[in-house]
C-alpha cells in the first residue's frame, strides 16, 4: 500500500543535519561532503592539486580467447600531461605494468587481456597527478557494463543484492593491493535466514593478489543473497559479478563494486515503471538494531517545475537486524507511471545499504540486469567515463537535485581541446528530477560527458543496447 506525506524536501533537511549532504547554501564548486568518513564512502576524484592519486580496480574477466572482455578506462579531464603506472594482477600468474602518458583532455581504454590474461584480473591505476577518473567494464558482444573503480580500500565491504538460483552465478572479487596478507569473513542474509559458511570465514587473500570467490557454490539456491566481507586483518577492494544465463527466463549480467560503508540515507536519480522495466529497491541492514526505512519515489515533473507533493509516494519499510527488505516499485499500482527518481531514507537513524534492481523485460523473458548501489554524496560536478552513443546503444544521463532551489546543468562531451557543450542548460527543480537522451543530441562511441551544474545533484548514466537487449546502469564519479 503507498502512503503519501512528507515532501523530498523535508527529507532532505533531516539528512542536511546529519552531514550527509551538502549545505543548503549551494557550496563552492567541486566542493563534496563525506560526513564523518575517513575515506570517500563511494568513488570520488582526488583533486587537481593532488601530487598522486590511485584508483583500485577490483576485478574483471580477461581471458585469452576474447569471449568476454575486461578494459579500464582512464579518462584525464585536466589541462596537464599526467604520468601513469598500470599493474593488472591475474587471478593466476604474475602481475604486469604498462607506463602510460595521460594526454590532457584525453580518455584511454585498454583491454586488460592485452596485458595480462586470465579469468580474472584485478588493475591499479597510480598517477602523477590528480583529476583523473578510472572505471572498469565488463563486455559482453555488444553489451558492456562500466563503473567506477574504488578510490581507497577498506576493512569491510556490503552488497545489498545478490542471488544464487540454478541460472545464476554471483562472483565475488577481492582484490588485496598491499604487501601483507589479509584474512577476510564472509557473513550472508538470505532469503532463508543468515548464513556463514565455513570455507569462507578466515579466508586468506594474499599480499598483491585477487581472489576469485563463486558465492554460489556456498550460498547455494538463494533468491536473495546480501553480504558483510569484513577483514580480521589487513584491507582490500571487493567486486562483484553477477550472471543469469537464460535457462529460467533472465539473461545478462551486472558488476561493480561493493559499499565500504553504511549510510541513512541513499539516492538513486534514474527509476522509472513502464512496461518494459521491472525495478525494485533492496535494503539490507546489516547492524544489530531494526531499521525503520522510508523509500521515497519521486516522479519527474516538467523541466523547471517543482515535484508535485501529492503524486510521491513514501512506502516504510521495517528491516530486522542483519536482514534484507524490499520494495516491489513495479507492482505498486500508487507510483506514477514513468521516470522517477528514489531516496531510501533511515527514519530512525540505523545506517544500511540500498540497491535499486531494474531489469528489462522483452517477450521472451528479462533479457537485461542491472543492480545499482545508490549514491550517499551529492556534487557540482561530475564525470562518465565510458559511455557513447550508436544505432544501437542509447545512453542516458539522469540528474537529480538533491538541493532547496532551482539548478541549472550543463551537459558537455570531451574532446582533444577540453569540453564541448551539449545542447542547453537544462533547469531542473529543487528535488526535481530531468534526464537527457544523449542520442538526441550526438552519435559518438566512445564519448566520455562531463555534468556541471550550480548546485548540488547526483548523476546517474544509463546504457540501453537494442542489438543484444541488455543494459548498465552506473553512478557517474563526482569531481573534487
């Protein structure tokens, strides 16, 4: 049932008071706020002025025979030539580098199997320099999914999502770029209670090293699988890969990598009900207190205007203690038809990790997966890497306005001589969210956009492939 009450707004004020998000004085620009964390609580870009930077790149499939491909992207938005050093460590055999010169105003992809081939291979990215914005893609034919790699690594790491039926396969990647030895635990809340198997508690993950983990031959048969990797000793990077082969209706694949933190609050920019789309929101709380959860959806309202109240809807959602929940957004008759935008929101404060799940639908069967781990910080700036546009790849770039007062964004491709607008500013409300198709405005693969506006917002990217059905959908990676 939907419950219709408190604006986004209001919402917006109880997180401005937990440090969450930014001043409602719009801040300077490239300012974002952690709160209290020690490290970025997602992927964020050093700044300029930063003498090194290093981004983690937890793992990707790269085998020799090129039936699926791993790369990294580096894109390098600032005006100065930047050294760089690439280490890509294979799940077996040794490491290799490759030097590189990040030209100005330049984005570089290599194919990680090029340089060291495996089933797997986790990369590192060390650049003279700071600016610099990294991601990893898997692809598949047509289809490729990138996100961004990890810019700090951790003693824990949470999923939200994951399942382990008879067509699915759910891989996880840890990637230890330190010279000791970490010793990890893996604790799991299933559909059929918690779990933690045997073989993965005091699990070794040696020095300079990526250990490939198939969740599904521990946690077998599961429709609902979150997860807590916490390590005893040491820290790490964790990726995961998630598979369905197509036996019992789904088909594709989903990779990114984990939250290092729990948060109250989590915004995820693109949603949408329509009928070729099924989405919902999973909350996993893995504390030991109930957490008592709003999930918010927003429909979009005209460029410009302000969200109307009375068409959101607020659904509460109770999650015991190291336990999953969800929210069916599809099958709630109450939710506008359309785009919409969703914030997952703590009402009593006990911190959790939220991911959207949005699958595309075709006649014979769900044929594109995607499952999103929502943004916890809002900026003024932002970069997507690796996306572009064709016949047949659409992207998407969806912006929420997480402030009180109108925001005005520009949207702007890179090109050898810096950015090249694209189109008009769009206005987009307090609490309001607009989406442009990319399509509409150039066709160019691959194309990395770079999203500025006078206010706080949250950028999502989503790439929708007609030729092969499938789809990705990612943050982008807030600029400092």
């Amino acid at each position: 049932m939907s419950v219709h009450r408190l604006p986004i707004l209001l919402l917006f004020g109880g997180l401005l008071a937990a440090g969450l998000v930014i001043d409602q004085d719009p801040p300077p620009p490239d300012e974002v706020v952690f709160g209290t964390a020690t490290a970025p609580v997602q992927p964020v870009a050093s700044p300029v002025t930063a003498a090194t930077s290093t981004w983690f790149c937890p793992g990707v499939p790269a085998p020799p025979d090129g039936s699926v491909a791993g790369f990294v992207t580096i894109t390098n938005p600032t005006e100065a030539e930047l050294p760089a050093l690439l280490t890509v460590v294979p799940n077996e055999g040794n490491p290799a580098t490759r030097s590189l010169t990040l030209a100005p105003h330049s984005t570089t992809s290599i194919n990680l199997a090029e340089v060291a081939p495996a089933a797997y291979v986790a990369a590192q990215v060390d650049i003279e320099g700071g600016g610099v914005v990294v991601e990893q893609s898997v692809a598949r034919g047509e289809i490729r999914d990138p996100s961004a790699c990890a810019t700090a690594a951790a003693a824990s790491w949470y999923f939200a999502d994951g399942v382990t039926t008879r067509d699915a396969r759910l891989t996880y990647l840890l990637y230890n770029p330190y010279p000791d030895d970490a010793i990890v635990d893996m604790e799991f809340a299933t559909n059929e209670g918690p779990f933690s198997p045997q073989p993965l508690q005091g699990l070794v993950v040696r020095a300079n090293s990526v250990r490939v983990v198939d969740i599904t031959e521990q946690v077998r048969r599961r429709t609902a699988v979150a997860a807590t990797v916490s390590a005893r000793s040491g820290r790490l990077v964790l990726g995961r890969i998630q598979t369905f082969d197509g036996s019992e209706g789904r088909e594709g694949f989903t990779s990114g990598v984990a939250a290092p933190t729990t948060a109250p609050a989590w915004f995820f920019p693109d949603g949408r009900r329509v009928p070729q789309v099924s989405e919902r929101v999973i909350v996993f709380n893995p504390g030991d207190e109930v957490a008592e959860i709003d999930i918010e959806v927003r429909p979009e309202s005209a460029e410009g205007d302000e969200p109307d109240d009375a068409l959101a809807t607020v659904v509460p959602l109770s999650v015991a203690p190291f336990s999953a929940g969800q929210y069916d957004i599809t099958g709630d008759v109450g939710v506008v038809d359309g785009l919409h935008s969703i914030l997952v929101t703590s009402a009593n404060g006990v911190p959790v990790v939220a991911e959207r799940v949005m699958n595309l639908v075709a006649d014979e069967g769900t044929r594109g997966v995607s499952s999103l781990l929502g943004s916890r910080v809002a900026a003024t700036r932002w970069l997507l890497a690796a996306g572009g546009t064709s016949d047949t790849v659409v992207e998407e770039v969806t912006v929420l306005n997480t402030g009180d007062r109108p925001a005005s964004v520009r949207v702007s491709r890179l090109d050898a001589d810096g950015f090249v607008e694209l189109g008009d500013a769009l206005e987009v409300a307090a609490g309001g969210v607009v989406q442009l198709r990319v399509n509409d405005e150039i066709t160019e693969t691959p194309m990395t956009l770079l999203v500025e506006a006078d206010g706080p917002i949250v950028v999502e990217r989503g790439l929708i492939f007609r030729e092969e059905a499938g789809t990705s959908r990612q943050l982008g990676v807030p600029l400092t």
